[in-house]
C-alpha cells in the first residue's frame, strides 16, 4: 500500500471503487465552497469529507479553529467514508495539499497507515483530461477501529514545557508574512511561537503543486533540523492543517518521527497572557502579554 504520495498514473486504473478516494477541498473563508465545487466535479468514485464538519472537532473559547475530533469522532466519520480494515485511501485537494494531508495525518494517527494524498491533487487530475463526475457519490459503511498512537502529537501543556529546550524544534508552516507577524488575516494575535523556526510547507511543491522529490525535500529539512533528529521536531500552523502537509514532506523524504500540536497558533494566541513572538526566526523582539 501506499503511505505518502500516489501518483495520478497509479490511482487511473483504481476508479472502480477498490480503493476509497476522498476529496477534501476547501476554503478556509468560505465553509460551503468545498462541497460546491465537490457537486460540480469531482474525480470518479470519490466522497466529500470537509476539514470543519468531518476533519475538526467543535471549537470552543480556549481551541484552535480546527480542534482535532475525539477518537471515536474518528472513528465515526472514517467509518462513514467507507474505510476500513485493509482499506487503501487516497485524499486530494484544490491546492498544495494540506486539507489531504490533514485526513491523511488523522488516518495514520489512529494506525491506518494506507492512506496516501494524490500527488498534484485536483488540478493536475483536471489538466490531464482524467475522469470526474458531478454530484454526491457515497460509499457503504464499515467499521474503523482506530488505535490511536498519541506519540505522533503534543498538545498545548507540552508545548509549554518544552519551551527554550534546544533540542525540540517548533516549526511554523504558515507563510513568512504571518509568521513574521506583519499581516494576520485568521487568528486574533499575529506572530509566532517564541523560539519557533518558519517553513511555509509551499516550500515543499512545484509551482504545479507537485511534491519536490525525496533528496531535495532532505536536503531543506536538513538545514532546519541542524544535529536535531526528526522525532524532535514539533510541526505547528495557524490550525493544525497546512502543518500536516510538512509532516507527509518529511515522511516521504524518509525523515520520520516528527510530531503534529494539532492546535497550532489559533489555540496559543487564545490566551493573551502567552508569550509571543514577532519578526524573523530567532529575532530577540519577544512580547509577553498579561491578561
């Protein structure tokens, strides 16, 4: 089975319903825009999961936008897509591929390790003339049972510990503008987690929206990781979901281990009273805010 990516050319003769495919596109200004475009066309066979109705759980005062579900929310929703025991999943999106990588990141979480996202996603599917179709499809029910593997996330009490510890590595997937805190167009504070390096995960992608291949992806972790290994890195975003997207670019480039904080910068800019930081990696300008 495949784990991380899959090609267009390797999914084509698998449109017969032997595999689960799941489009997860999604605009994260526009709850309705996904399903819309999923009813307009859609690659054949696929079912519709949406990263606030199915991928996310509810949102309170002190969450990040996108909560990670409970594991029998999971269950649930991946039961619902028809994905069980032995079954091989396929997600895709409209973009770079993080809203696939975030289904793709809770599969493998609860240890259903056959789940890849379809390299290139919907728009390269479009641009070589493959099938689609329009309206709902659904699939037939089947039991998921997860087993969660809680090694793969931190959340925001162990992010906290570990704060100043030169050995774990917080990276940021949002692009350098918002990680710099000169624009923040989502969360209510903008900045950064303090000590927190950026790689905006569009690094990770062609202009095509096609992953980079495997040594080149090694080759730009490296010079973010130092002498660090993987499983001490630390991946956050604005919500838990582009960050996703690094973590699949680290596991096909071979580097496994690293870790998710599913509640990323939404969750810790919640509370005024957390430390902040703006400017550049590594800058100095460090801002404590009191309640």
């Amino acid at each position: 089975m495949y784990s991380t990516l899959i090609s267009s050319d390797t999914l084509a003769p698998h449109l017969d319903g032997s595999w689960v495919i799941v489009d997860c596109r999604y605009d994260l200004r526009d709850d309705r825009w996904g399903r819309e475009q999923y009813r307009s066309a859609h690659i054949q066979g696929a079912v519709y999961a949406s990263l606030s109705h199915d991928l996310a759980g509810p949102v309170g005062s002190a969450t990040g936008r996108h909560p990670l579900p409970s594991s029998a929310a999971m269950e649930a929703t991946f039961g619902r897509l028809g994905i069980g025991a032995g079954a091989h999943v396929v997600m895709y999106d409209q973009d770079a591929g993080p809203y696939a990588s975030r289904m793709w990141w809770m599969l493998r979480y609860m240890g259903h390790d056959g789940a890849a996202v379809l390299d290139g996603g919907w728009a390269k599917w479009l641009r070589e003339g493959r099938p689609v179709r329009k309206g709902e499809e659904t699939r037939k029910a089947a039991t998921f049972t997860g087993r969660p593997r809680k090694d793969l996330l931190l959340g925001i009490e162990d992010v906290e510990a570990r704060l100043g510890d030169p050995s774990v590595l917080l990276v940021d997937a949002r692009g350098p503008e918002r990680f710099e805190g000169k624009t923040e167009p989502l969360d209510r504070t903008p900045g950064h987690i303090p000590g927190a390096v950026n790689h905006f995960y569009k690094r990770n992608v062609t202009d095509e929206g096609v992953m980079l291949p495997p040594d080149k992806l090694r080759r730009q972790f490296a010079e973010m990781l130092g002498e660090r290994s993987p499983d001490r890195v630390v991946m956050y975003c604005g919500s838990g979901v582009s960050a996703c997207q690094n973590l699949l670019a680290m596991e096909h480039a071979g580097l496994s281990g690293a870790k998710l904080y599913p509640g990323s910068w939404s969750e810790w800019s919640s509370d005024p009273a957390r430390p902040v930081e703006t400017g550049p990696a590594a800058s100095l300008n460090l801002k404590v805010k009191s309640k």
